[in-house]
C-alpha cells in the first residue's frame, strides 16, 4: 500500500480534487483523517468515491467512543457501496486528548477497537449480532446487502494493540515516523503474528507517518507543528523515553489541546519532536525518511500536514513514494 491521508479540515469540495490529484499521482489508497472538529469523514469520503474510479478509500482511524460500532460498521459498509467495492475500515481507539475534551472516557481500548471490528464484520456477512463487552447490541444487522471484502487496519501505536492487530485485523497502521519506532514495532508484530492463524489471510505493516514536503525545509517543518503537537500530546512515556524527549514537556503540550488552546500547544513542539514524530523537509529529506522507515515497513500511509501547499506536497510526497 502507498497511501496518503487527506484531512477535512479544508472544504469538501477541496478534499475532494485532492484525492483525485492522489489517484492521478498513483496513490493506491486515500484516508480520510478523522476528528470532531473537522468536517465529516464520511460524507466526504462519499464524495471521493464519487470523483474517482480505482483509488480505496476510507476513515483513518475512525474510534468507536465517539460513534457507536453498530453505526461505524454502516456508514463503512455504505461507502463500500457507493465506492463500488473499494473501502478499508480504518480503526482505532481515538486520540485521547481530543476525547477527553468531548467529556468521553477512552476505557479498555484494545477491546474496544477488538470488538467493534469482529462486530462490523459479522454484520457485513450478514449475520444478526448481539454484544455484551464494552458496548452493548442486541438483535443487530444491517438493512442491505453488503458486497465484497472490507479489509480492517488497526490504527495503532502501544505494544498490545500492535500484536492484537498482527492477530485478528488485515493489517496495522502503525502511528509512527522513526525508524528506531519501527524497529522496535516489528518485533510486537512478529510475536502477534505467531499467533494468527493461517486461515486469516495476508497481513500488512503499514506505516502510518506524518510528512511534511516542500522545497522551503522551514515551510515544510512549520507545517508539521500542528499534527506533531497531537501525536506527542497522546505518546505513551515508553515513546517518549526512547526518543529521550521530555514528559513534563509532552504533558505539556497534551494539555494544551484538551484545553483547546491549539495555538499554544503548537508553539510548544520543539524541533526535537518535529524530528521523532514527522518525516519533514525537502523532497530529499523526506525520500531518506520514506526508505528508513521501509526498512522495516510493507506499506506507507503518508498522513497529514503533507506541507504547506497541499497540491504541491501530493506531488513532492507521490514522488518520494515512487507513485
């Protein structure tokens, strides 16, 4: 898989001629990022579908706290449809500084994320479900018919979540842009991968990293402010004392976006972590990021700033990826 997340925090109408742009570019999937304060994933991912002909497309990774997994496997199940067969599941259990400011508590995500995704599956085979876990269904199934294979990718980062995912899902989008993450990352996929049976099919380690491309280096590690301030603002302490960053500066930076106060949390990325949690630069730069991380990685999801001219940054970012 090359990839490429496009977020709605743009019009629709824009969200829109960028994946076709990705699909011209030789993208083979677009993600539509997922948050409550930018506009609908799937309403826009609808649209997508509509504009383009080839290009899979889907939430990454819609969390199963704010929406319920009954509605998340139909509104999947209905771009499916509408794309004529082309949709992925991305899941996961949510960024919890963003849920803690919606008044939502993320607990036990792993069974969340588990189950929502058997869940979806067994009501895209058409079975009726009941559920009794960390979300409760009775009597469920969906009203129509749901054709082809939807592959399911666990957007994930902790030690358990990657090896839930190398055992149950198609494959992982593995929230991380160092190759010293990465390494250590496939040594938790190997062990749950020991456990999967073979009947489940292939399974894919993809990379699911924030890149920002332009040919201005500044411009381009300016961009990645914003996306590195809520990936360190969620990062477990382990990440943090691999990479030596500081805890009380993280935690200060999460506690910035739970609060709201975006400005300030992205004043307080330093370059250290721009470093650690984004591949940022010029198209050089970025292509020696791309490869480190392919050493380790089957495929690449190159997530959001992408730089500060996105038309621009499609382009510079496809080429890294020899789309």
């Amino acid at each position: 898989m090359k990839a490429i997340e496009l977020t709605p925090e743009h019009p629709v109408d824009e969200i829109t001629e960028l994946a076709v742009q990705a699909e011209e570019t030789g993208f083979d999937a677009v993600f539509a990022a997922c948050h409550y304060f930018n506009r609908d994933p799937f309403v826009t991912l609808s649209r997508i579908a509509a504009a383009t002909d080839e290009i899979e497309l889907g939430p990454a990774a819609a969390n199963p706290y704010e929406t319920h997994p009954l509605k998340l496997a139909s509104q999947v199940a209905t771009v499916q449809e509408v794309s004529d067969g082309r949709a992925v599941f991305g899941v996961g259990p949510g960024d919890r500084s963003t849920l803690q400011s919606m008044g939502v508590e993320r607990d036990s995500p792993l069974r969340r994320v588990l189950e929502t995704f058997k869940i979806a599956q067994d009501l895209w085979a058409g079975e009726t479900v009941d559920a009794d876990g960390t979300f409760t269904a009775q009597d469920a199934a969906l009203e129509f018919p749901v054709e082809g294979e939807i592959p399911v990718y666990v957007g994930a980062q902790g030690p358990h979540m990657l090896r839930m995912s190398a055992k149950h899902a198609d494959g992982v989008l593995y929230n991380a842009a160092h190759p010293r993450d990465f390494a250590w990352a496939e040594g938790q996929i190997e062990q749950g991968l020991d456990e999967r049976p073979a009947d489940r099919g292939d399974f894919e380690f993809a990379a699911y990293a924030s890149v920002s491309v332009a040919e201005d280096e500044a411009a381009a590690r300016a961009a990645a402010r914003p996306p590195v301030a809520f990936i360190v603002g969620g990062a477990a302490p382990p990440v943090l004392d691999r990479h030596d960053i500081d805890e009380a500066a993280a935690q200060a930076v999460g506690e910035a976006i739970e609060a709201g106060e975006f400005t300030d949390a992205f004043g307080q990325v330093t370059e250290e972590m721009i470093d650690v949690f984004s591949i940022a630069g010029t198209p050089e730069q970025v292509r020696e990021g791309v490869d480190a991380v392919m050493e380790y990685a089957d495929g690449f999801v190159a997530g959001s700033p992408l730089g500060p001219d996105l038309e621009d940054a499609i382009r510079l970012a496809g080429a890294a990826l020899d789309c």
